[in-house]
C-alpha cells in the first residue's frame, strides 16, 4: 500500500491565510470574504430562480416581482449567509476531523477497507446483488401507474442507454456528444421494419424481430460513424460526433417522405411473442416493459461485465490512457476503436427500440441534442467507467425531473438539474460510485501525480 | 442557383460569417488557455442579446435621430459586452475555478459548463417568458448601397464593420500587447508560464473576459438580425463552435476563417437545398474538412496525433 503525505486540508488554508497577511491583502480580497460576496450574489440567483413566473407584457416583471417582492430575496440571503457562516465558523466536530485525517494521509483510504473487505466477498456480493433485483423486480407493483410510466419510459431507458455510452466515454475514452443519434436510428429502424414509417418495408415485422435488425443497424451506423473519425482525438471526436447527431436529427426532421417528418411514426405495434406454447403480448400496461427491460438490462450489464474484464476491456483501458503506448504495445486501436463505437451504437439501438414499440410513437422531438448532453451528464454524474455508479446516478437524474415536477413549474426543472450538475461537479467530480481504477487516478492526479485523465491529450495549445 | 441568387446570399452569407467568427473566438480563446470546450458560451452570447433589450425596452425610444441611433448602438456595444464579460467572468469563477483547483477531470469541467448553460438559458426562459422578443433596431435599417442588384443593408453593414474592428482589436490584443503574451504563454504551456512568473488564475479570468465580451456583443448583433430569446444561443453557438474546430482550434485566425466560411456554407444552402437543410451543410462541411484535415484548416499541432 502506498502512502503519500501532503499537508492536511486545514494547514494548506492556514498557509494561505498567513499569506494573505503577508502580502496585505485588503479584507475583501480574502478567500472567506469573496466567499460571502459569492453567495449573496447566488442568493440573488436563488431568488431569481425561486420568483414568479414571465409576464408576456413587462419583460421587467419577473425580475422586478423577485427582486422587491415581500421578504423572498432577505430570506434568501439569510439562507445563504448562514450556510457560508455555519461552514466558515463551526469547528469541525473531531470524529470527521480525524476521518479527514485519516483520509487525507493515505491515498487507499484505510478507514475504508474493513467494511469494503467483508463487502468484497463474492457470496456477499452476490447476496446483495440478488436483494437489488429483487427488490426492483417488485417496485413497479408498489408504486403508481404515473411512476411506472416514469420508471419504464425515462429511468429503464435512460438507463440501457447509459450502459451503452459508458462503452465509449467510460471504457474506451471517446467523448462521445451525440449518442442519440443512435437512439434515433434504432427507434427509427424499429418504426420502418414494423411498417410505421412512410417508406414501407419488404416485409413487415414483429417489433421482437425489428429489435435485432435495428440493433445491426445501429452498429454498422456505429462503424461508419466511427471510421472516418478514428483520427480525431477528445474534442475534436465531440464536435463531429455532435455534427452526426445533428445530421441525423434533422434527416428526421425533414426528410418527410422517409421519416414522416416532424409528424414522426405513429402506430408502432407493441411488441409480441407467440412461440407455440407462449403467446404473450405486451400492450399499454407499463409494467410488463420493466420487467422486458430489466431482462435486457440484465444480459447486457452481465456482458459488459464480462467484456471489462476481459482482453477488449483492458486494451480500452490502455488506449483510454495512452492511445500511443497502447497501440506501441501491440494493441490494435482502429479494432478496438470501432468496437468501442459498435458496442455502445449497438445498445442504444435496442434502447431505441424499446422505447419505440413501448410508446408506439415517435418523433425528432424525442432525439433532440440535448438528450445527448444529458446522457453525457448522467454518465459522468454516475461515475463513468463503473457500470452500477452509472446505472444509479441515470435512475436518479432521470427520475429528479419527474419528481421536481410536483414541486415546481414543470418548465424550471432543468433550472434546478443544471445547478445540481454544477455543484456535483465541483464537490464531487468522479460522480456518486467512481470505479476503483478511476477513484485511484484520480487521488493520485490530486496529490499531483499523473493526469486524471488522459482523455484528450493537452493539446499544447496556442494562440496564433 | 442563379448569379442574382448568389449575390443574394453571399451578402447575409458574409454578415452571418462574420458574426460566427467573432462568437468563434470566444470559444477557441477559452480552448487556447484550458483546453476545455466552454459550453456556456452560447449563454454569454443569449445574456448580450437579453441585457441590450433590457435596455432598450427602459429607454423607450421611438424613431431616434441619426445621433441619437449613433448613442444607441454604441450603449447596446457597451451593455451587451459587460453582460458578456460579466457573465463570462462568473462562469469561469463558478463552474471552472474550483474544478481547476481540485485538478478535476476533463469531462468534470464539460459537465460543469453544460450545467451551468442548462442553468443560465433556463433561468433566463422563466424571467424574460420563453417566446422570442423581438429587439426594436435602433435605426432605420435602409439599403445602404446594392452590388450587383443585391441589397445590403445598414445592419449589414455595421454587422460586418464591428466584426471586422473587433477581430483586428484582438489580433492586436493577443499578438502586440503584454495581456496578450500572457494569454499565448498560458496556451502554450500553463505549468511553465506559472513558474516565468505568469499569473495564471489573473490569464484565464481575463481571457474569458474577452471571450465574454466578443460573445455579448456578437448576442447584440444577432439579436437586431433575428430576435432574443432564452435559446437564442443555441444554435449559433454549436455552429461557432463548429467554426472554431474548422479552423483549427486554439488558433484565432483559423476560427474567423471558420467562422466566415460556415456563415457562406449555411447561407448558400438555403437556396441551393433548401431553407430546411442550412444547418445540416455546416456539420456536414465540418465533417468534411476534419477528414481531410483532423486538425483544422489552418491547423494546430494536437499533442502527439500522427
């Protein structure tokens, strides 16, 4: 086990702080200060955000209403300031002074490692695993048909969705910006081979046959999206894979004898099986599609499981690092690049897929780009690279903004989840449950060893 | 497509150009120095175009003289670029500073801004109403003079003009004066411009400063063109941001050129394909041109990429 010292969080600020009176720093250039400045001003923000909806007469109205009206922005302030005062002023209570301690000193986090031991055995492992299941199996008995609705139609969703993007972004490091375009082509393939579309097929399909093809699809859509790119790295992948998603939102959009345009496809059927003995049909009930998607769901993370820690999984992880010691190791990129690509296309096509047999309707306004950005941030927010931290932080996105909704004006709600990615982000960059191996680049990029991550190499920018 | 036509779309084609570049500069500016894609850009650009009809609305004028549209350009310049400074300047303290602090990882930074644009575009969207508002043009936007048959038009005409002024201030700025040596130190290589005794913290927040500013007033621009609204961001800052990878980015030449060039792209496929398709032509352009050229027209050496 290695163990770095560094100076404990307390002492670095003392050493500022003892700066700062060196060099004379007036009061309200201080840290604490402009930390008090900082929140009254997102007091301010608060108020603004927490105000009366626009009137369509006065533009001033809203600002004008929050600003002056009864003791909304006072109360907002107060709230504020005693949250800077509570954690400028209260000492912190010596149990977590020592934990810090503890945690600050050592770069495996040794007060950890009991409980993560007796986790760490396979039996309870498993055990616990089987309680998860279980647990969610039966949820959709227990809770409203507006809650299935969400459960199905946002979280199971957005979830296999996430699994699949965390191939690319996680694994193999390829920031990936427009992932729902394969989304799109997946429900698309599906609404074209069931006979929903405006073009008709050859044959029409059970949307359980359709599922495959627009899984097939996808990949080969993942492959060509992914060859002529394989140059590109970090930013430069972001923009044309962006560029991608906006090219094929918008064929959706416009190509109306194609796609049906911005109408987009309606009367999916729902999905079917008769298998002589079996003949079950799947029809507005969302339950039923929880369960379908918790199969999928399961065979896929059981894959992918499977896949991360296999001979794929680690020349992902040696080109995520380092794409040029990789490939000097033998490790073929292009391969591994495009499987990358494929995989991830691959499971959002069945995404897709689902979702278009489940909703039997379809259109552009379900694949805008900022689906992509959101699935980016569900990742991340997750903990990218760790399957179940990106299972858990999609379920909890997704679900926020059905649940804001009881709570305040529906179209606010991506107001509150952009706040909540911000200070996410900064509090806790690595997401709720970072994988072990990202947990660890991390803590030594902090204690300054290495790079966080080597997902886009400093481009030794300059400007020209 | 019909010479008539091309004149047609070329003028609007070079007004649209130019003010893609500008907005172009801020993010290949911000690139320059962290490496990172400032996704909030577009809403420095959404807060230029909200603060300048904020103004306007109090100013109430009716039919201004030529002086007084001379007065009220210049004080939308003036509001539009400290919004945007001022809004830049608090992104990077908000959604950028303490994650540089930690050393976070790059994406943690991407989220950061992307959540930080959801929040800014939305706030904006419940204060201002979430239909578009057309901002009153200062001016009687009159046809100045024609080229060959086609018009073009005062707006035009100042669209280009202050593009143009803004663009050679911050070649200037960034080739000719200290501020700048500092931001091309920091771009080149932050660690070691630290240890010259470049104040790295004081070069970011400056840059996005400047960003800002150029962002905000290219909102003002825009805004009198089409009109504001709390996604009025959006797509010209893809588009932008798109421009700036074209030409290369971190290189300020490289995203005017850009800029320029997918402003024509868009414009001359509204006749050529379609009104619908314009903003498919630029990402297909893009597309284009990283194939052949991964790192831009005017290109950028990108770490050790073959």
């Amino acid at each position: 086990m290695s163990t770095i010292t560094r100076p404990e969080a307390d002492e670095r600020d003392m050493v500022v702080m003892d700066l700062a009176k060196l060099r004379r720093v007036p009061w309200y250039r201080q840290p604490r200060w402009t930390r008090l400045f900082g929140m009254v001003l997102a007091a301010a923000l608060l108020a603004l955000a927490t105000g009366p909806n626009a009137s369509t007469d006065d533009i001033f109205f809203s600002v004008n209403e929050s600003m002056t009206d009864g003791v909304r922005l006072p109360v907002c302030i107060a709230l504020m300031v005693a949250f800077w005062a509570f954690f400028e002023f209260v000492p912190k209570a010596p149990v977590e002074r020592a934990k810090a301690t503890a945690r600050a000193n050592t770069v495996d986090m040794p007060a950890w490692q009991n409980t993560k031991k007796a986790f760490d055995k396979t039996p309870v492992k498993l055990g616990a695993l089987a309680v998860v299941v279980v647990v969610l199996a039966v949820l959709p008995l227990f809770i409203s048909t507006r809650w299935n609705q969400v459960l199905v139609g946002n979280v199971a969703v957005y979830v296999l969705l996430a699994i699949g993007l965390n191939v690319v972004v996680g694994w193999a490091g390829l920031l990936d910006l427009g992932f729902i375009a394969f989304f799109a082509i997946g429900a698309y393939s599906t609404a074209f081979w069931t006979g929903s579309l405006p073009t008709k097929p050859p044959v029409e399909l059970n949307p359980f046959l359709a599922m495959p093809i627009a899984v097939v699809t996808c990949l080969i859509a993942g492959v060509l999206l992914g060859a002529p790119t394989l140059r590109l790295r970090g930013d430069y992948l972001a923009i044309v894979t962006l560029g991608f998603h906006e090219i094929v939102y918008l064929i959706a959009n416009n190509a109306n004898g194609f796609s049906g345009g911005s109408g987009g496809a309606t009367n999916i059927p729902h999905p079917s099986v008769h298998l002589g003995f079996l003949d079950y049909e799947w029809e507005l009930d969302p339950k039923p599609y929880w369960w379908l998607i918790m199969g999928m769901a399961a065979v896929v993370v059981f894959l992918f499981i499977r896949l991360e820690h296999s001979r794929v999984g680690r020349a992902w992880t040696a080109i995520r690092e380092d794409e040029i010691a990789a490939a000097a190791n033998g490790v073929n990129t292009v391969k591994y690049k495009l499987m990358a690509f494929a995989i991830g296309a691959s499971t959002s096509g069945l995404a897709g897929g689902v979702y278009a047999s489940k909703t039997g309707f379809i259109s552009p306004e379900s694949f805008k780009l900022m689906f992509s950005v959101l699935v980016l941030a569900y990742v991340i927010f997750g903990g990218m690279g760790s399957i179940w931290g990106v299972m858990v932080g999609t379920a909890l996105l997704a679900w926020l903004p059905e649940y804001l909704k009881d709570w305040v004006d529906e179209n606010d709600r991506i107001t509150y989840l952009g706040a909540l990615l911000v200070i996410m982000m900064i509090y806790r960059p690595q997401g709720l449950i970072p994988s072990r191996r990202r947990k660890r680049e991390l803590t030594l990029a902090k204690e300054g060893i290495g790079d966080a991550d080597a997902m886009t190499e400093p481009a030794g920018g300059r400007i020209a | 497509m019909t010479v008539q036509e091309f004149w047609d779309y070329l003028i609007p084609g070079i007004a649209l150009g130019a003010l893609y570049a500008v907005i172009a500069i801020g993010y290949t500016m911000v690139y320059g120095v962290l490496q990172l894609i400032n996704f909030a850009h577009s809403e420095v650009f959404m807060v230029g175009g909200f603060a300048v009809l904020m103004v306007f609305t109090k100013i109430d004028f009716n039919d201004p003289s030529v002086g007084m549209s001379v007065l009220l350009v210049l004080l939308g310049f003036a509001t539009a670029g400290f919004a945007g400074a001022g809004t830049a300047f608090a992104l990077e303290k908000v959604a950028y500073r303490p994650l540089r602090k930690r050393n976070a990882p790059r994406l943690a930074f991407l989220i950061s801004a992307i959540g930080a644009s959801f929040l800014l575009s939305n706030l904006a969207g419940k204060l201002f109403g979430r239909n578009n508002h057309s901002l009153t043009i200062p001016f009687e936007n009159k046809k100045v003079f024609t080229v060959m048959n086609a018009q073009v038009t005062v707006l035009q005409v100042l669209i280009v003009c202050s593009a143009v002024i803004m663009m050679i201030g911050l070649d200037l700025l960034v080739n000719r004066t200290k501020m700048g040596a500092g931001i091309r130190a920091v771009a080149q290589d932050a660690e070691t411009a630290g240890l010259m005794g470049v104040d790295i913290d004081k070069v970011i927040s400056r840059t996005f400063i400047v960003g800002g500013l150029l962002g905000g007033i290219a909102g003002f621009l825009f805004a009198m063109n089409s009109s504001v609204g709390y996604t009025m961001g959006f797509f010209p800052g893809i588009t932008a941001f798109a421009a700036a990878v074209v030409g290369g980015i971190g290189n300020v030449r490289g995203a005017m050129l850009g800029g320029l060039l997918l402003g024509l792209v868009e414009s001359f496929s509204s006749p050529l394909f379609g009104e619908e398709w314009r903003y498919v032509s630029a990402f297909v352009v893009l597309i284009l041109v990283l194939m052949f050229r991964p790192t831009g027209i005017l290109g950028e050496r990108l770490g050790r990429t073959a």
